[in-house]
C-alpha cells in the first residue's frame, strides 16, 4: 500500500530541479571560460611580480634607414612674413639731395605755445569689453603669426612614412603616437610586450629605428592588463569578467542546497571576504 502524499512534494521536487539548474549552469559556465580563468589568474601573479620574471633586460634592435623626403614635407612652404611697417631706402635713393628744411616751419618756443584745451567730461572709461580683441586665428594666418606649426602635422604622409617602416623592418603593433614638428617626425609602434620607436629627420629623411621586445612574460601582463590589444581582446577581457561573475554567482548558490556544507562553506566566503576588506582598510597606504 502506497503512502499518502504530503504537502512537501511540490517544494521538494522544485528545488532538486533548480539545484540542478545551478549545478549544471556553474559546471559548463566555469569550463567554457576554463582557459580564460587560469590565463588570468596566473598572469595576475606574474604581474605582481614582475620583477621575478623579467630583469629589465630583451631584444633590442637598432636600425637606420631613409625616408623620401617629400612625404614629410607634402607641399611645405615657407610661412608669410609680416607686413613691413616702414618702407626701407632703395640704394638709389639720394639722401644728400633731400631739400633743406625750412626754419620759418619750426614749432614755436615753449613758453608760447598754447596750453591745449581741457578735456571734456566724458564720464567713466570705456568698458574692457569696448576694446579691440585679437583677431581669431583663422585669420593670423594673413598676419604671419606662429601658425606655421600647426600646418607641420599635415605636411606629413603618416600612413605612408608608417607603412613604410613596418613593411621594411617587419615591425609588430599599431601606431600608439605620431609627434610632428618643423624638425623632426617621432613614430611611436606599440604591441603587447612590444615597443618600436623611429625618429625621423625631416630635411634629409635618414632615420634611427629602435625596436624593444621583452620577452613572453612582458607580453603575458600587458594581455593582462588589456594594453594596446585592440577591440577584439577587450572583448575577451569582457567576456571573462562576466563568466568570473557567473561562476562566482552560481558557486555560492549551490551552498543552499547543500544542507550538510552549508554552515561550513558560507562561514569561508564570509571569512575570505572580511580578510580581503581588512587587508584594504589597514594595510594599504
């Protein structure tokens, strides 16, 4: 004879099935990102220390070379010159047949002449804003004012003086920096774990090229850290935080359902979590 059911079966059953839920959701969600975990965990530990692992020292490359020099000077001209104020004398102008002055047009001595008029009463002087500002410096160009410079960046073929570097030197990266100005290009290639730095004459086009490579675990911390990795590692870097997040999620609510370690698995979380909050208020400075 079969036992009347009780009013527990519902819950029962329930919760066995979103125990499972969890159970298997944490399983798969921590071995989809498996690789992203230990990756991230073990280069958090060469990153902080990182001096156990790299001694400053890698492959260094130095290379010289020329660039034409006209892609850095594309249509460069010399900078207007300020208007002359005062018209200089020719050479054939003759200073000794100028007429003689006339002394009946001499001013007056002194004491006789007259004493100007007062002036008048105008009221209080004319608000800051009356007077004239500088012109903008669209038009200073016109005046020969220091605007030269800010052409320099656009004298420059950056995508040809750039491509032209990597594809003769097999240089890594992407261009981090490209300083112009009247003397000099600076090309700056940056990469995880990778550094290439070209300073370029602008007059003669010879360059001198250094390239720094570290080493596996200089490339490890800057994946790491997500440095100059471009939008498709960010989206690694993303996706492992959320799968973290997940896993962590998932790992806590599966003490619920075990009565037996429930006590005893939420007493570590809480531990762990008041050292790490300890930690933070009184031994960082």
């Amino acid at each position: 004879m079969s036992e009347p059911s009780n009013g527990n079966s519902k819950p029962k059953t329930w919760t066995r099935r979103l125990g499972a839920l969890v159970r298997w959701l944490h399983t798969y969600v921590s071995l989809l990102g498996f690789l992203a975990l230990l990756f991230f965990a073990v280069t958090g530990f060469t990153l902080n220390h990182a001096d156990w692992f790299y001694s400053g020292e890698g492959a260094i490359r130095e290379m010289q070379g020329r660039i034409d020099p006209a892609l850095l000077n594309l249509g460069a001209s010399e900078a207007p010159r300020p208007p002359e104020r005062f018209a200089e004398p020719s050479p054939s102008d003759d200073l000794s047949a100028a007429a003689p002055l006339d002394e009946s047009a001499a001013p007056p001595p002194l004491e006789e002449m007259a004493a100007p008029p007062p002036l008048a009463d105008s009221g209080a002087l004319p608000a800051p804003e009356a007077l004239s500002a500088p012109p903008p410096l669209g038009e200073m160009e016109s005046l020969g004012g220091p605007v030269a410079a800010i052409d320099d960046a656009r004298a420059v073929d950056k995508l040809a003086v750039a491509e032209t570097l990597r594809s003769r030197h097999g240089l890594r990266g992407s261009v981090g920096e490209f300083v112009v100005d009247p003397f000099q290009c600076i090309v700056s290639f940056q990469g995880p774990g990778y550094t290439a730095t070209a300073f370029i004459d602008r007059t003669t086009g010879e360059y001198n090229l250094t390239e720094m490579r570290p080493g596996v675990v200089a490339v490890l911390n800057d994946l790491h850290r997500g440095r100059v990795t471009g939008p498709a590692w960010s989206w690694v870097i993303d996706a492992s935080a959320a799968i973290m997040t997940v896993a962590s999620i998932t790992g806590l609510a599966l003490l619920v359902f075990y009565r037996r370690r429930r006590f005893s698995g939420l007493l570590a979380a809480v531990v762990g979590s008041v050292v790490v909050l300890l930690v933070y208020l009184f031994c960082i400075p």
